[in-house]
C-alpha cells in the first residue's frame, strides 16, 4: 500500500493537573456543604433543646442526670391551706360531734 506513510507516532493523550484534581475539587465541595449543613441543624436543635429547658424551668420542671425533678410552685399556699384545715379539725372535734356517734357493732 502505497498511500500509507511510515512516519506514525503513537499519540498519547496527556491529561492535565486541572483534569486530575476537578473530581478531588468536587467531592471537596460536597463534603464541606455537608458539613455546613450539618453544623447549621446542630446550632438549631442546640437552639430549641435551650429554649425548651428554659421554657420548662419556668413551670418547675429540671432535666437532671438522674431524670426529671419537678418542683412544687406554691409552696406557702399549701401551708395556708394545711393551717386552715387544721382549724378546721381542731373545731369539729371541740365541738364533741365526733364524739356523740355510738360505736359500731359487730354482726355475725
């Protein structure tokens, strides 16, 4: 064959530094919006397990090691009702009512 010439050179196709590095660029670019986004849902659920702890410290509720402590609010209420039904019983029983019933038999 007459029309093929002897001078062929194989030709190697040399990628470029930019070519090998772009795939390195990319999973670089996704792992950092990963990151950022994680970070950002981290700082929010911070956010809200802060407020709530607050929002629960106002009705007396603590988040503890040991679990959940709920505080009594109306501590002196209760003392003024304990007074009061104290009195109470003091009269009922001055006024011998309770004293007057007879005593309950035993039926066979």
């Amino acid at each position: 064959m007459v029309w093929k010439s002897k001078s062929q050179i194989p030709v190697e196709a040399k990628s470029s530094t930019f070519s090998q590095l772009l795939p390195l660029l990319i999973l670089l670019a996704v792992l950092g919006g990963g990151a950022f986004v994680g970070y950002q849902i981290y700082l929010g659920v911070t956010k809200i397990r802060a407020d709530a702890e607050r929002h629960m410290a106002k009705k007396n509720v603590v988040f503890t090691k040991d679990g959940l402590k709920v505080g009594v609010k109306h501590v002196e209420q209760e003392r003024y009702v304990d007074a009061t039904q104290s009195w109470v019983v003091k009269a009922w029983n001055m006024s011998g009512s309770g004293s007057s019933n007879p005593p309950a038999v035993k039926r066979k």
